[in-house]
C-alpha cells in the first residue's frame, strides 16, 4: 500500500509519529468464547478522539479483491463506551457505518462477529481456529487512518493455539500494524498449526520465509510442501534477481488446508493467505501452483502496483486497466515456476497450457471486451455475487487466464524476435517501479517495452492491438519453436458445441446460457430448454447424443426438438466440429525434438523441466 512504506521507515529510524496524531491510537483486543458457533468478541479502543461525532465503519471491501463484500453484515451487538466504561450514544448512519454522538478522550467499541467462510476474503471461526481477514474482522475510525494500531488476540484456553500474522509482534499475543492500510492487508490465523521457517541469502542479506500451515495432513507431507515451496521462492527471486525488501525482515506463508476452508488464495504485502478443503495427500501439485501464483504478487501488484488501485478504498469497489499484468501476468508465472522448479513436467505445463488456450481462444468474449476493460470488470466478477443471470460466458474471459496467455505471447514474441524475454520486461518494471515503489500507468508500462524490446513501433503496436484491443497471435508457431504441437485434439468429432447438459427423463436441460459462438446458440437454444430428440431419437443419455452425432459430420443440418415454458418446438441445427485444442511436446507423438527446439524450451522453462 501506498502509504506503507513511509510509516515503515519510521519505525525503523525511531521517528516518532507526526505530532498532531502523537496522541492518536488504536487498540483491538478479540476473543473467542463462542468458537464454536462462529463467533468473536472484538473491543477496539480508539485514543485521543477529538471529533464531536467519532464515525466508525466496517470495511465493504479487501486488498486483492475488486469487489463489494458488505462485512457489516455480520457484525452485531454494537455498543460504545468512555474511558470509565460509561455507554455513549450510538447510531447507524448507513449500512456500514456507524456515528459516536460526543465522544471524550478515549471510546471502546465492542462488537460480535460471526464468521464462517474461511477464505482470502472473510472470515472463519470454529472450535479449531480462528481464520480473520481484517477488512471482514476489524472496525476502524474516521481521522485514525494514520494512527498505530495494536491487536491483542485472547486465544481459548486449551487451545494450543499459536499466531500467524505479517504484524509485527510486540509481547505475547500483541501484535502492531504502523498506520491502518497495514492492518487492514494482514490477515492472521489462529490454530495448532505446522511451522517452518528457513533464511534466505538476498545479495548478503538474510531474509526469513515462513509457513505456517493449519492441516491434517503427515509430517512427511508438511515436510515435501516446505521443501517445495524453498524451490518455487528461489526460482521467482532469479526471476527479479532479487526478493522484495520484506518488512520487518520476513515474508509468511498462511495456510489453511482443513475440510471446512474454501478453496483460495490471497496476496498480501509480506504474507499470503491459502486456503482448500483439499488435502495435501490429493492436491499438493494444485496447492503448490496457488504458492507460486501468490508469492510472485510479492513483486507483482504489492509493490510493483498500478496508480489506480493507489490508494485502495476500503468502502468503494476498485476498479483498474492493469490487471491483466497484476494478475494475468502472474498467473503465467505461477505456472511457469511449476515448471522451472522441476514440480511439474513439460507434458503436465503444456497440458494446464493448453486448458488456457482454449478458453482464451475459444471463447467468444473478445468480441466485446478488450483485455484493459476485461481488467475493469474486476468489481463485477472477482467474488462478486449476484442474484440475476449474467451474459458473461459471453461478454467477459478472465483477466486472470486472458492475461496470461497475452503474456505466454509476448515471452514468445520477445524471445523469437527480439532476443530478449519476458522476465527481462519484468525486470525492468520492477527496477523502474517496484523497488522504488512509484505506482505506473499504461504509458509506464508501454514506455518500458519498448525500452527492453528497442522497438517503439513494435510496443504502440502491442498496446494498441492486444492491449487495449483484442489480438492475440497465431500461437502454434510461436510454440513449435519450443517443440510443443498446438492442434485439434478431435478433428473429426461432431458436436453441438460448447454446451452443457443434464440428462433427465424428459430429456437434456440446457444448465446454461448457450455460447454466441455455439451451433445451439444459432438454433435458437438458451438456458432452461429442455431437448427432447435429436434428428428423431430421444435425448435421455450421453450415449443417445454420441449414437447421433456418430452419424453425421460437421455442418450436417439436424431437427431439435424441445420444450420451452411449457410449449415444444423443431427447430434445425447446424452441427459442428469439436474445435478443442491440444499442446503436446513433439517427443510424446513421435516428432524430432532438434536440438535448437530443446535449447529455446530449456531457456525458456528451465533446465529442471523434464
């Protein structure tokens, strides 16, 4: 965050805080006496309020997310008191705020949260720990942003549990965050869980990287996770030739893999929060790839960040242009570290590689958005929910997966014509405005590849067609040079095309909306129809539509008929062909691997990727 880095050095150097907040301070204490029915006892005490009205909020948004979450919504029992636990008059002005009327000195405000979603985004607590991302956990005061803050967390007795946390520890369970937008970035979890932690040699300095992982599963498996990630850690910091500057001198992995978590992953400035109700003894190659996804935003978004999402707004969605490469160009590194770091094989990589492709390729959101405004969608999508069907099957492709393969093209592009590479793009990023800590712009970023590629033409041109258009290359010869075949993995299969049935006795629902592109779309198809026959057989089964498509070829014409809102209609359908692609090494279906192929694929995945 913006303003973190100052409040850092302060501390560091021993600088008081700035004399007009000198009496200003935030104490949170949080208790657990309900755990196992999801709930918190949460008093925050602000010092030195010197407003007629204190306004107190509950943050409506979370570092790493885009969208509204509304975490008022689970916070009750709101009370305020004085210095001398004398209660104050309090009232709600809106939905997530609510006003101290003449407040004194010092005023607590104690709450319960119930929360029971263990995520990157909200909270979880129940008799095995205690999952808290701030923003759903923590209220804050209006004219506080600046002051320091201590949290102080009351463990159950009997417990065993022990703190995981970014915050800096002050004695026992006190923890200290430097001004709020630190706080509010440090989610924390609380339970028996594994620990390890290892140093790091950083250009002759030391600097610790910790896991603390809250699962069921063996040593031994705990044991192979940490020796995994220490691979995924040394292959990013070859990537940027260094670690970022680690506050307080280290960076934590927050883990939790237990039955009751929700699967995801969460960057923060100094830590990362995971979590999965998959277990390490099934997942541990898909747990690691969200290690290595998260641990790259160490460079990527937390300190290499663009100017929109500066300051990010705790009560507003934030919306930003750049998050095909805070997100889409992280999510091609976290594959590609897998690769790099011998975890997966080049078969395993091209396999993921080609899931990529064909939902970038193959979807027909390009029609519509470019990849900038595909960032902008954010607020809409990123966890955001919604009661009314969407047409985004159709409208929107991930930044996430979209920017991934815009930067699988241009690593290819810069190798192949240029002689240079995408780390060597991100490299420079990183020293222009990473390590300094200067939000960028677009032109930032269009500026420094043609800096790193020494063809302006060739970076206006990226920018203008695949940046804020919608252009993507031919992929299959940009992948041949490192011997990888992009091609249909049925040619000759039949189809309806991309849509997704549920067999039932009537016949197959359509789940749903149908794809603009597809041959059902074109027939007239959409979400709901229930197909009764096709060409005149019944539809009851996946076998009955493979015996149909069977006897047909692509661009056949056939008779549909089904039930709409109580009514049956015929319409005709143009079949098609399965359009699905495939990325295989040339070694696996009997094509030379030259010598040149092999010496591009090991520049480019690494020696380890076998």
């Amino acid at each position: 965050m913006k303003s973190i880095k100052l409040a850092i050095l302060g501390l560091v150097l021993g600088v008081t805080a700035v004399p007009t907040l000198a009496q200003q301070k935030v104490d949170y204490k949080l208790s657990f006496p309900n755990a196992m029915h999801h709930e918190a006892e949460v008093q925050v005490t602000f010092s030195g309020v010197k407003a007629d009205t204190l306004q107190i909020l509950m943050p409506r948004s979370s570092p790493g997310r885009y969208a509204i979450h509304e975490f008022a919504k689970n916070v009750y029992n709101v009370r305020a008191t004085d210095a001398q636990g004398k209660p104050l008059q309090i009232y709600k002005a809106n939905t997530s705020q609510w006003n101290v009327v003449k407040p004194q000195g010092n005023v607590t405000i104690s709450y319960t949260l119930f929360a029971d979603h263990a995520d990157g985004t909200y909270a979880g607590i129940d008799e095995t720990h205690a999952h808290l991302n701030a923003p759903a956990t923590l209220m804050y005061a209006r004219g506080f942003e600046q002051a320091p803050a201590y949290v102080t967390f009351n463990v159950p007795q009997n417990s065993n549990w022990e703190v995981a946390t970014q915050l800096k520890q002050e004695q026992g369970n006190t923890y200290f965050a430097p001004n709020f937008q630190y706080l509010m970035d440090s989610p924390t979890e609380l339970s028996n869980f594994d620990f390890a932690e290892w140093k790091v040699n950083d250009k002759g300095e030391q600097k610790t990287i910790q896991v603390a992982l809250h699962h069921k599963g063996t040593p031994a498996q705990f044991q192979e996770y940490v020796d995994k990630t220490k691979k995924i850690v040394a292959e990013q910091q070859a990537v940027f030739g260094e670690l970022p500057d680690f506050d307080f001198g280290r960076y934590t992995f927050i883990g939790c893999y237990m039955p009751q978590a929700v699967g995801d992953g969460m960057e923060h400035r100094n830590s990362t929060i995971l979590t999965s109700s998959r277990a390490l003894a099934t997942a541990m190659g898909p747990l690691l790839n969200t290690v290595s996804h998260e641990l790259f935003h160490a460079w990527n978004v937390e300190r290499l960040r663009p100017k929109s999402l500066e300051p990010f707004n705790f009560q507003e969605a934030n919306m930003s242009e750049a998050l095909w490469l805070a997100e889409g160009f992280t999510s091609y590194y976290g594959d590609l570290t897998m690769a790099r770091a011998g975890i997966y094989d080049t078969k395993k990589y091209a396999s993921d590689l080609a899931g990529d492709l064909n939902y970038v390729l193959l979807s027909p959101g390009r029609q519509y958005h470019s990849l900038v405004e595909m960032s902008q969608q954010a607020p809409f999508v990123d966890a955001a929910r919604s009661v009314d069907p969407v047409n985004r099957h159709n409208t929107f492709i991930s930044y996430y997966t979209y920017g991934l393969v815009t930067g699988l093209a241009l690593d290819m592009t810069l190798r192949q014509q240029y002689n240079t590479t995408l780390d060597e793009y991100m490299q420079a990023l990183w020293r222009k405005y990473g390590q300094p800590e200067k939000p960028y712009t677009l032109a930032d970023l269009e500026q420094t590849l043609a800096e790193v590629s020494g063809d302006k033409a060739f970076a206006s041109q990226f920018f203008k067609n695949s940046i804020n258009g919608s252009q993507l290359p031919d992929f299959a010869p940009l992948l041949a040079k490192a011997g990888l075949e992009l091609r249909q993995a049925k040619p000759k299969e039949t189809t309806l095309g991309l849509v997704s049935l549920k067999y039932e006795k009537e016949g197959a629902t359509i789940n749903n909306g149908t794809y603009v592109t597809s041959a059902a779309y074109k027939a007239g198809l959409d979400r709901g129809d229930v197909i009764l026959s096709l060409n005149g057989r019944k539809l009851k089964s996946e076998k009955d539509l493979k015996k149909v498509l069977d006897k047909h070829k692509p661009g056949d014409t056939i008779p549909v008929t089904f039930t709409r809102h109580g009514q049956t209609q015929t319409v005709n359908l143009v079949l098609e062909g399965n359009q699905t692609l495939e990325l295989v090494p040339y070694e696996s279906i009997g094509k030379q691997l030259t010598p040149e192929m092999q010496a591009f694929r090991t520049a480019w995945l690494g020696a380890k990727a076998k």
